[in-house]
C-alpha cells in the first residue's frame, strides 16, 4: 500500500516521513529539544520500564562488537558518533524550513503490521531531493561483513509504535524524544496480536507474562544507538513524539 502527502501538511500533528495511524492524541506538551512535542505527563506512556540491554560507551571496539553482539544479542552504544549538526538540522522548524513542501511516497515496510497501517519513508522516493537530510547524519561505525546501511528516518507521536516484527540486523537512534523497545530472540516468539498496537501489548498482554515471558527491553534516549542481530523480534512504542534514523544492514 502506498500513498503520498507533502510533507509539510498537518496530519496527526506533524507525523511525517512515518506515519502510524493511532494514538496520535494527547501532544500539548511542548519540550525545549528541537520544538518537539512531549508526553511524558501521560499515565500510559511515561514509564520507561526496566532496561535488561546490555549498555556500552564510544570504546566498544569493532572486535569486541562482532565477537559479543554483531550475531548474538542487541546493545545500546552511547557516544559512538557525533550527530549534534544532525541533531540540529532535525528540529522541528529547520524539517519544515528545508523539506515542508517536498511529496513524499510512504508504504509498508514490516513482516507483520496491524492491518497495514504502519507507513514509512523508504526507497520509493526522489533521494536525490532528501540526500542534504541524510548526508548529515554520521552512521554508527560497526558494520557487518558484506552489508551496507540503507537508511529509514521517521517522526511519530507518543503511544505509537510498531508491532512485533524482525527483519535483518540493524540500529536505531533517537534523535528527539524517547523509544521504548521490547526485543526477542530468533528462537522465542512472542506472544501478541498481529492487529494490535504496542500500545495495546503493553496494557492487556504484558502484564500478564511470566518473568520467563519477558522480553529483553529497554528505552533508548537521544544520542543512544540500540543495535539488534538479525531476525530478531522488536516492537517499538514511542514515549514522546520522536525523532528517530534507522540504519538497515543488508
């Protein structure tokens, strides 16, 4: 499914380059970080919940990272790029200044989606137009042996999220906001409706797990990247309106 909009139209707030289609609601309280919204008064999205990801700083080197995570579990890595210019570029007013009349294409993208309603920025539009945006951005540096990064950047409301689902290794960074994570390994489904939002996971089915039931999880803030292995099973719920880049090794 695909469909297009500019990207400055006033759709759910400013919910452009990624789109989810609910609980977009309750955006009125204004953060200094880049103009963005925040949540975090809200009794079902502010609680950041336990972090069980391992948490490494900028002197993780590539060695270690391939020998103890690159195939075998997620990590959060704080400081291993400089992305303040980017940082900048992605605030609120300087997004609208430089792209808010751009069109810009969004489809699906994820191996499981409520209903198909989770829209993203991804290779159907003109890069040559977005490439100022992305060409600011400083990548995390460990990559795998034959993969290259493609990026996905997105803005989307607090309560959003995207269900479970994996595909291929990868990292994410939040820019603005917060993002909270719930991972699984290859070999442990979990357990959730297809149909449903993180958000309902969160409120009907997680309190219901077992300790052994529990995903690894963790709330990533701006400047920290999450790394996951391969088809690993993620879900996603935003805490704030976040600002985020995800970089796609395949």
């Amino acid at each position: 499914m695909q469909c297009f909009m500019k990207f400055g139209d006033s759709m759910y707030g400013f919910l452009f380059l990624l789109i989810h289609l609910v609980g977009v609601e309750n955006l009125e309280h204004l953060e200094d970080g880049g103009g963005w919204f925040s949540n975090k008064y809200s009794v079902t999205t502010r609680e950041e919940g336990p972090c069980t990801v391992e948490i490494r700083d900028a002197s993780l080197t590539y060695s270690e990272f391939m020998r103890s995570y690159a195939y075998s579990k997620p990590v959060i890595i704080r400081g291993i790029a400089d992305n303040s210019d980017f940082r900048a570029f992605c605030s609120k007013k300087n997004l609208l200044r430089w792209y808010g009349d751009r069109l810009v294409r969004l489809s699906t993208a994820n191996t499981y989606s409520y209903n198909k309603d989770t829209l993203y920025f991804f290779g159907d539009n003109n890069f040559t137009e977005w490439r100022s945006l992305f060409q600011k951005y400083n990548a995390p540096p460990f990559s795998l042996p034959g993969t290259v990064g493609a990026y996905s950047f997105g803005i989307a409301g607090a309560g959003t999220g995207v269900p479970f689902h994996w595909h291929g290794p990868g990292y994410s960074e939040v820019v603005y906001g917060r993002k909270r994570w719930f991972l699984y390994p290859p070999d442990k489904n979990p357990k959730f409706h297809p149909n449903r939002t993180t958000l309902s996971w969160l409120l009907d089915i997680y309190p219901s797990l077992s300790e052994e039931q529990h995903p690894i999880q963790c709330t990533i803030h701006p400047g920290e990247v999450l790394y996951f292995p391969d088809r690993w099973w993620h879900a996603t719920l935003n805490l704030d309106t976040s600002v985020f880049i995800s970089t796609f090794l395949g």
